[in-house]
C-alpha cells in the first residue's frame, strides 16, 4: 500500500527581501507587483493614468530563499518591483 505525502506548496516569491522597501514603506509606497523590467514601463504607464506616482526598485539576491535554484540566479536577479502612492495634495 502506497501512502501519498502532502507538501506545502513553495512560492519562489517566500523570504526574498525587496531592496529599499522599508524606506519606501515609510513614504507612503504600496508595493504593487514585481515583474521582469521589459514589462515594468507598461505597469508604470498604467498606474500613472489611474494618478499613482510610481518608483521601482530591485531585488536583493542574497535573500533568495531555499525555494530559489538557478533560475532565481538568472532569471529573479534582474526582477524589479514597483510601488505606488497617491501623490501629495497641495
């Protein structure tokens, strides 16, 4: 008789550290996505026509988790986040 083993799912997305996060937090930014950078200008213009300011930022490498193989190397490097925020009034 085979028993099946349930495992949690792991999301490559766990534990990697966005760089300038806390600061941007502290801003007033909302992170909203974090994509490949030949798309990021499409989300930038998007948010922009909504009235969002927009900002982007890297990832940290070094934060990769166990999740992360090679491809994090090659590919998730070079990701970038973008966050947004209402601009100021006044």
């Amino acid at each position: 008789m085979t028993t099946e083993q349930e495992t949690e799912p792991v999301y490559c997305s766990e534990g990697i550290q966005i760089l300038r996060a806390p600061d941007l937090a502290e801003g007033g930014w909302a992170q909203r996505t974090v994509t490949d950078p030949s798309r990021i200008g499409e989300l930038e213009e998007l948010y922009a026509s909504l009235g969002f300011e927009t900002t982007t930022t890297g990832l940290d490498p070094s934060s990769f988790g166990d999740a992360c193989t090679s491809c994090a190397v090659t590919a998730c490097a070079t990701y970038v986040a973008l966050f947004t925020r209402k601009p100021e009034a006044g």
